[in-house]
C-alpha cells in the first residue's frame, strides 16, 4: 500500500481508476481498523471483504489475518491491525494513516453458490429430468445461433459456464450440413463471429471450436448484437428455409435497449432462448425471449435442467422430435432468485477519524451498519421432459427398495428376510416338470419400451422360479415377420447365463405376424427330437405382446395345441379376445393394466404353467409360529404327540417364501427356538424340523415365550415378511400360563393373532385371559384327540390369512427406527448413527443423517415466500 496524501485517497473517489476509500472500527478497547481490497463492480451487488497479498506493515500497529465474514466475490482472508489508544486521545501515525479512511479495493467476486432457478418436484423426478436431458437427441433440418456474453459484468468464470452449456446442447444435436447447423457469436462492446454455421460439419468440430473461445471483455451491448443479426441475419445459415434457434447467454445487464430489436426478431420467425449466467437480470431475459417465456427463459449455472428445458420447448413445438414416446413434457412449479443488498443500521460503536490540526486519529462514535445479501423469490413454472425410469415399475417386492443405476437398471435394498434374492422375491415352487418357450412380440406395433417391459417380465420369472434343483427348462424366442430363437430350451448354463441372454435379445420392429411366429414355434420351438408319454415334459408356449396380430391366429394356434402344446397369453385388456382365441381358454389368459400389473403376474404364471388346485387357504401368504409346551407338566410323551399334530398340520400349507413360512419356539426350563421363519423354505424340511425339536423339561414360562417370539422371532430381522398376515398358535396342558395374557397382547397389538390350544384338565379362566377378547381358543380333552381339531384350526388360520394387514407391524425398521405409513406403502425414520431404506446401516461420519424420505416437506405458502439471506457486519467511518 503506497503512501498518499489525503486528498488523493479521502476526496479523489478516481483514484486507481473507481477505487475508494473509508474507515472502520471493529473494537470497542483497541484501535482497530481493517485493511480491505475490492472493485466497484462487486459494489453494486454488495460490499466484499478482501485482503493485501501480504501483511501491511505500519509502526507500532500488529496484524494478524482471519476469515471474512461474508464471501461476497471470492473467499480471501481479512488483515486486521490494532494498537492500544485511550478513547479521545491520539497517536501519530504514518502519513499513509493521514487519509480519512483505510482505502478498501473491492475486486469483482464469484458465482453464486446457489441455485437462482429451481424446480421444485421429488428427488426422483429431479433424477428423471437429468436422465432425460442424456437420452435427448434432435436431429431436424434447422440453424441455431449461440450469443454467447463475453463482457466484464459476466466474467471469464461465467464465460466459461457459458461455453460448457453450449457444449452440453451440442451433445443432443445430429450436427451435419443436412441437419442441424450450428454457430456461435461473442458480444459485448461489439459482437464477435466465432464461427458462422456453414463452416463446421460434425458434433466433434463445433464442440472442439466452442472450446476454444477466449473471453473478449468490455461493456454489455445486446442490443447492437441484436441489430447485427437483424441487419445481416444468422451468419452462413440458410435463411427461413429452416427454423431458426437463437440462444442468448448472458446476465441480462445490458447497457442499451433490447426490447424493440428481441420483439423484431421474434416477428421475423427467429425462436429466442434467453439463458442466464452468473446474477442475472429476469426481467432483461423475459424481454429478450420468446412466448410463452416461461419455456425460453432458463439458467445456464443447471447445466442439466437447463439442457431439458430447451430440448422440451423444441419438442413442444415440434422444432424436432427429442425423445421416445413415452417421455412426456410436463409442467412443474418452479422459482427465480433476484439478488438484492440491503443496508442496516445496527447501532453505534467507537471508531477512528483523521484529525485535520494533527498527526493522528481521534476516537469518536460512528454508526455501526451491516450489509445483507438477500435472495428473493418468484413463482413461476417450468417444463421439464422426464422419462419412465427403471423403478417405476416398482420391481422391489415385499418390502425392498428400488435404487436405479443408470438409465436402464436397479439393484434392490431387500429386508433381511429376504436375504438379497433377485427383486427380493425369493424362488417360487416349481414343483412341475415342464418346458417353457416365452415368445416376445418385438414389431413396430409393441414399440421398445412395450419389448423392454416384456423382457424384464421374463427375466423377473426365472430370477424368482429357476434353482439348481428346479425341473422347469425356459428357452426365449422373438418375432415380428419371422420367429428367431434367441435360447433354444434349456440350452443354458445356469440363470445368469440365461439373464445374459436374454439382455442380448434385439428389438426389430416390422410387421406384427403373431400366426406364423405360433406356427413356426409349434414346429421347431422345441428343437426336433420327438419324446412322447411320461418320458416328455409339459411343453408350454406363454405368448407377450402389446399389438393385434396382422395376419390370422386361429389356424396356427389350433394347430399348436392340436401338438399338445398348452399357450398362455399375456397382454393388455384390448388384446383379450384375441389372446382368448389364441389359448382357446379365458383361464390362459392374463392381462394388465400398467407396467406393475404385468410383473404382479408372475405368481399367477407359475400356478397356471403347474395347474395344481389348491385346497382351502394354501395359496394365502401366511407367517405361522407354533409355541409347544415342552415343559414337565406336559412330558415327552404328550410333547411327542404336540410334534405330530404340527407336522400334519403342516401338511395342509405350501410351505415356501413365497407363500407360507414356518417357525417352531418350544418352551420349558428355558425358551428355543428350534428353527426360525426363513430356516426352511421347502415342506420337506420343516417336517424334519419339527421331529428333531427337543423336550426341555423344567418349569415353563408360556409369558416368556410370547416376549421371546416377540423380541426374536416374529420381526422383519428374522425372516418376518412385510404386508404379509402373521399367527401364532400356542399347544400347552394350561401351567405356567398364569403371567402369560399381557405378553400375548403385546403381539396381538403388533399385529400378531394369537390362538390358544389347551389340552386336558387346564386352569380355563387363565387360558381365556390368555385367549384374548376374539376369544381365539381351542379345548381338546386329551392330546390323543388333537387330530379331531385339526380342521377347526386351518379354519381359524385361514380366516385369520385374509385379514387386512398393517405393513408397520411387526416394524420393519431395525435399530429403534420409526415406520411411517405413507400412500399404502411404509418408510424408515432412523434414530441418529443409522441409516438406510430399514436403518440397517451404521453411519461412518460424525455428524447424524437423516433418514430416507423423513425429510419434510415445506407448505407452499412457504416455498413462495421463502428467501436465504447472507450476512456480514460493517463498520463504515467517516
């Protein structure tokens, strides 16, 4: 800091060229004063605390640097010097001090840390809208002309955003001379041609030039560029013989007029995109575009929502088609950020001013004023292209949650019940021997996303059907003029292999000839060898399509199951007479309605392809604990006849994950578990299970039984299944039930039935107790007549496996956490140090995360007056 008098710092406001200069006192004991940089383009936005770019040195006076307090241009430490001085007196000071304030350099500051356009809509649909602006592709006869602001109000940092933005375009255009043309101008004092749009033939090319632009500098002349352009028009384009796309860059601080030039252009056919940088101005970008404005105003800083703006207004207006049919434009609500500084008077401390008789400064009371940045909002709407995703067809079941992974996949956060199978649906009973030809219907007609469900239907079935012990073989065929055979029949090496396949399968588009591909796939859908009798399996043929068949079906089809060949239809409602006349049955047929309709189809699919009936409630999704007394008082003798009648019990239920699920708790001198819910998922062992569960002998608890089911039994952690209904049947000769009734309430209130089977001469009143107010219980004389009450028990499970069910009981969240039911779904809220979709996981970091979907969300009366505000205190002297 040179050495000047007090009139080239204190009353020339010029000096170093708009620089200026003022005190501040920042103690109310020592002399303080701060030593500051900047420039007066940062003024006009708000004051910025900057530093030397070393310690100033003055005699008798420490320094010492510490943080701004506010970053308003750039995050640079503060030089802060004191000295000690009694109020009212004076020191001499270095005649650099003579001035009437420290000179304060106020340079131009950064960009805004914030977003100044937000869409305020799901973190899923902000997840779309990105994916949909990497899909987006145009590839229309039209010019488009980036206006890229080149001026000191915008910056180089901005100058450079602005640059990727329009690389980011680029990505989405089919840049050739027959196509899209494009080309780029630079303005600020006057414009620039970087390059016209005939001079650059390929993607790689402009991108490479758009690159390699060097920001100009000057002052912001938007209005002389529009002139430009109305005098010369778009620079090597091709006239109104195609559409032509302006996109202006810029902060929207012009220094001329733009409203008549914008307006003209406008007229003359020209589509205007105003794209702001850095602060900008809105109202400048609502002048400068074109109607409706809210489409053709965006934010250039949201590269990504920016990008699927523009491309969602082209497509609106059918400049070009952007992306695949099932992609929708749709409106949002969404908000701009003014920035605005205001001035506070805070009150008054001690400072220091110049004395005009002396070499020193004098202490005095000077007002104490804070300076605000202040972001202020407005409502407005944006429209935005989202895309389906790949968990919108909710692929996770019981209970998981979907997480995409790129554009086109997911993974499933199952619960532990379900110990990570594929869509956390675990393999179903495939008990059959059949032989299974899915035939997918890849024309023009079904269209890709329609083959893409079809072939995710498919892959969901064998994931959840096919094991090592499975006799189920599947091969996969497609069609639209001609049948392929993409995986002969179970010519495989394992599911994997047979996924991988099955991704490789192509769409084709073409003609929809849904009789020839069934008559092509009746003669060698099946390979050629002819196996007839028990020898040869039951051959199926499970038809998918979304379009009507152009040529005739009832011929081939007749003659396919004239070759004993059962076909299965899958399709929508609007294709059922037709799927009816291809089966020869309603009963082969199954339809849908949306995407997840189609996938909830897989257990019907498995129970048509094995055709067995099922008796009573089999096929009800049942969690069933048995609670044996196995105390003293019982003895092993009775204890053994408890076992068998479990085990016949057991023989009435499909015991698999899918369906039924079985658990054994024996209680005397201590409570077991002798196997848990998800131990077994096959009848056979359950069975096993049940002959090998020990006597304990002892004095029984039935109270601290029911806790122990409780606690470590009936939860989602041991194998409990969400949304699925849950019973307990307790078998006891009636002791030790005394402190049992408040532990089965427990249950009941976790959504829990429990039914009581007391055998012989009990204590009735304490069992009653015990049975709850639906009076769930059963009295048999003698354990030797159990078997006479086995029916009225599969009665009451039955009826107690229709029940509704509330998915947050038993709660599926470990760790203490909190299930909140929300639009006939459930999610997690976690105490601190947990996280995840059911607080499985630890958090690794200090601080406490919030769980997934507890974060709430404000009322819109909120949203529309919100404002975030910055602050700094500032001490001005005089």
């Amino acid at each position: 800091m040179s050495r000047r008098s007090n009139k080239s710092c204190g009353a020339d406001r010029r000096w170093h060229n708009s620089r200026y200069c003022t005190a501040q006192r920042l103690g109310p004991r020592a002399g303080q004063f701060q030593v500051r940089s900047g420039h007066s383009t940062c003024m006009n936005m708000s004051w910025g605390t900057w530093n030397f770019s070393e310690e100033p040195t003055f005699p008798g006076v420490d320094c010492f640097s510490r943080p701004p307090l506010l970053s308003g241009c750039t995050a640079h430490p503060l030089w802060i010097c004191s000295f000690a001085l009694a109020a009212g007196s004076h020191i001499n000071m270095p005649s650099v001090l003579w001035l009437e304030a420290i000179c304060i350099f106020l340079f131009a500051g950064a960009p805004p840390s914030l977003p100044l356009q937000e869409v305020h809509v799901s973190k899923e649909t902000i997840e779309k809208i990105s994916a949909a602006s990497k899909m987006m592709w145009c590839s229309a006869a039209v010019d488009v002309l980036f206006l890229i602001d080149g001026s000191h109000s915008v910056g180089k940092g901005s100058f450079e955003r602005a640059k990727h933005f329009a690389i980011t375009v680029c990505d989405a255009l089919d840049i050739n001379p027959k196509r899209v043309r494009v080309g780029a101008l630079q303005f600020s004092s006057a414009p620039r041609l970087e390059f016209p749009l005939d001079s650059l033939s390929t993607q790689q090319e402009v991108k490479a030039k758009l690159k390699r632009m060097v920001f100009k500098g000057g002052r912001t002349e938007t209005g002389l560029v529009l002139k430009y352009l109305l005098h010369m028009g778009f620079p090597g384009g091709r006239n109104a013989s195609v559409p032509q796309v302006l996109i202006i860059v810029t902060d929207g601080r012009s220094q001329g007029h733009v409203a008549l030039p914008a307006k003209q252009l406008q007229e003359r056919g020209v589509t205007v995109f105003a794209v702001g940088v850095r602060f900008p101005r809105w109202e400048e970008l609502h002048t400068l575009a074109s109607e409706p404005r809210e489409q053709h105003v965006l934010m250039a800083e949201q590269v990504e929502d920016a990008t699927n703006g523009l491309f969602s207004t082209l497509s609106s207006s059918a400049i070009c088609t952007i992306a695949s049919p099932d992609c929708k434009v749709q409106p949002h609500p969404c908000e701009h950020k003014t920035l605005e500084t205001v001035r506070e008077l805070a009150g008054n401390a001690l400072c220091w001013r110049g004395s005009r008789g002396t070499d020193g400064v004098l202490a005095a009371l000077c007002p104490f004023s804070s300076w605000k940045r202040v972001f202020l909002t407005h409502p407005t709407t944006c429209y935005r292209t989202t895309c389906p995703g790949p968990c919108d067809s909710q692929p996770c079941q019981n209970g998981g949650t979907c997480v995409p992974e790129g554009l086109d996949r997911y993974r499933c956060l199952c619960t532990p019940a379900f110990r990570g199978e594929a869509n956390c649906a675990p393999a179903l009973s495939l008990e059959c021997r059949i032989d299974v030809l899915f035939l997918l219907d890849s024309s023009a007609g079904t269209t890709l996303e329609g083959f893409l469900r079809s072939k995710a239907f498919v892959k969901r079935f064998v994931q959840a059907s096919l094991n090592q012990d499975s006799r189920v073989r599947v091969g996969v065929a497609w069609y639209s003029r001609e049948l392929v055979v993409a995986v002969p029949v179970g010519e495989y090496q394992d599911v994997p292999h047979l996924v991988r396949s099955l991704d490789a399968v192509p769409f084709s588009g073409g003609a929809t000839l849904t009789g020839s591909a069934l008559q092509q796939a009746a003669e060698r859908g099946f390979g050629r060898a002819i196996r007839t009798g028990q020898d040869r399996p039951r051959r199926v043929v499970v038809l998918l399509t979304e379009s009507r068949s152009q040529d005739e079906v009832a011929g081939p089809a007749h003659h396919a199951r004239l070759r004993e060949l059962l076909l299965l239809g899958v399709g929508s409602e609007a294709l059922r007479a037709e799927l009816e006349e291809i089966t020869g049955s309603p009963k082969h047929v199954m339809v849908y309605a949306t995407p997840q309709d189609l996938f909830n189809q897989v257990p019907e699919l498995q129970r048509k392809l094995c055709s067995r009936p099922r008796p009573g409630c089999q096929t009800q999704s049942l969690d069933l604990v048995f609670m044996l007394d196995a105390s003293a008082s019982v003895g092993p003798e009775n204890f053994a006849q408890m076992q068998s009648f479990v085990r016949s019990c057991t023989l009435q239920f499909d015991v698999n994950p899918d369906v039924t699920q079985i658990g054994l708790v024996v209680y005397g001198s201590q409570v077991q578990t002798a196997f848990g819910l998800d131990t077994h998922v096959t009848r056979a062992a359950v069975l096993r299970a049940m002959t090998q569960a020990p006597y304990l002998g002892g004095e029984g608890s039935a109270g601290t039984a029911f806790l122990h089911i409780y606690d470590k039994v009936m939860t989602v952690q041991r194998g409990a299944r969400p949304g699925v209904p849950k019973a307990v049947v307790v078998l006891t000769g009636g002791r030790g039930a005394e402190d049992a009734a408040v532990p089965a309430q427990k249950l009941r209130n976790n959504g829990v039935s429990v039914l009581v089977v007391g055998v012989g001469p009990v204590l009735r009143d304490a069992l009653r107790r015990l049975a709850g107010p639906r009076d769930s219980l059963i009295h048999v004389a003698a354990y030797a007549d159990l078997r006479y009450h086995q029916d009225e028990l599969i009665e009451w499970l039955c009826g107690e496996a229709k029940r509704l069910v509330n998915l947050c009981k038993p709660s599926p969240c470990m760790n203490e956490g909190t299930c909140v039911l929300r639009n006939g779904n459930y999610h997690c809220e976690c105490r601190g140090g947990w996280e995840g979709p059911h607080c499985e996981t630890r958090t690794l970091r200090g601080d406490t995360p919030t769980a997934r979907g507890s974060r709430r969300q404000p009322p819109a009366g909120e949203q529309q007056e919100s404002s975030q505000q910055l602050q700094r205190p500032e001490q001005p002297g005089h």
